[in-house]
C-alpha cells in the first residue's frame, strides 16, 4: 500500500509518520513555569542530532487554540530545561503527564514525583530517573504549517545511574541498555519495552 502524503490531512501524515517511524525514545522534558512550580510533558519527536556541540531536538506544536504549549513558552522564556529519558518503570506517570493542566500548574506536583538536586543545571531532576541531560536554549526554529517548533538544547551536563555504567576509559564508556530499560513509543496509545539486544561488531 502506497500513502501519498501531498493528498492526506496532517492528522493522517501524523498518524502514518508515528506507527512507521517506531520505536522512538521518550524525551520527559522538565522545565519551570513562570510562578516557579515545574512543567513535566513527554515528548516523541525528539532526537539527538550533533556531538560537536552536543545537541538534541525536541519537536513541540502548538495548543488547539493556538497558544503555546507550556514547555516551549518555558524553554523561550527561561532558556534551561532538563531531558529525562522515561524507564519502563515511569511509564504510567510519563503518559499522566501529557494530560492538559492550565498554564502554571505542576505535573510534577500532580503526580506526586520527587525531585532532587541536578548537580551543575540550574534546574532539578526527577530522583527516580535513570537518564537525566540538563540543557540550555540554543535555538527554535518554527516549521511547517502547525507551526511545529523546532527547540534545539544544547547538552550541558548527564545524569546516569551508576549501576548502568559498566565500564569506562578516556576515550569511550559502556552504559547498559538493559539497566535504563527506556520506553520506546509506538502509534497511538502504544508503548514498547526494550525486548532482546543483539550486539553486532561494526564493519571494517
């Protein structure tokens, strides 16, 4: 079956694009609103995309009405904001967290998740995190129609749980995928979990 996506509506390019491009990791985006408190969305469109400097992208559309999501207005006006990647065990509270709150109110308090201190971000972590990237604004690119925003953050300090370190030079570290056992997401209401890991030496 062949989609021509010039003749579909975009609710219809979405639905396609989510349930062929899968898994895709999960980036559960901490931030703070203006009265203080902390935003906390998940986020599918999301991928890392330099190394020099270390920079991710997060794709963020707008309100039904218009107005812009809590995340994005956070990340523009406060520029800091901290990417968790959601383990298997944070599944029901990430997809809690994607429910519509008014604009100030804590999903982080919502949920009743503990925060603690992110050393060298500006901003605190999820304590139960096993992956935690701390990120500055370094730009937004609005695209398409919807528009979409195109939020670039730029990879200041990680967080990784100590027991998925298993070993580590100068050059390079091994971190345990089973250990992080991230949520990928699927179409829909659909999540996945890890599964089987096969290791394959990379062509010389």
């Amino acid at each position: 079956m062949i989609f021509d996506l010039s003749t579909q509506e975009p609710a219809r390019v979405y639905s396609i694009m989510a349930q062929t491009i899968m898994p895709r990791p999960i980036a559960w985006v901490l931030s703070e609103n203006e009265n203080g408190s902390f935003n906390l969305a998940p986020f599918s469109y999301f991928a890392p995309i330099c190394s020099d400097p270390p920079l991710i992208m997060i794709s963020v559309s707008k309100k039904p009405d218009g107005t812009l999501k809590d995340t994005r207005a956070n990340i523009k006006a406060r520029h800091d904001f901290v990417i968790h990647i959601a383990s298997w065990e944070q599944l029901e509270p990430m997809n809690s967290s994607a429910a519509t709150l008014e604009a100030g109110v804590s999903e982080v308090a919502q949920l009743g998740l503990e925060l603690t201190d992110f050393k060298g971000s500006k901003l605190p972590r999820l304590k139960q995190s096993n992956v935690a990237m701390a990120c500055s604004l370094y730009e937004i690119r609005e695209i398409g129609n919807g528009p979409y925003a195109m939020i670039l953050g730029e990879i200041k300090h990680v967080y990784v749980v100590d027991e998925a370190v298993t070993e580590q030079s100068a050059e390079s570290l091994r971190i345990s995928p089973m250990t992080l056992n991230p949520v990928g997401r699927l179409g829909g209401p659909q999540y996945t979990s890890l599964g089987e890991v096969v290791t394959l030496a990379r062509p010389e």
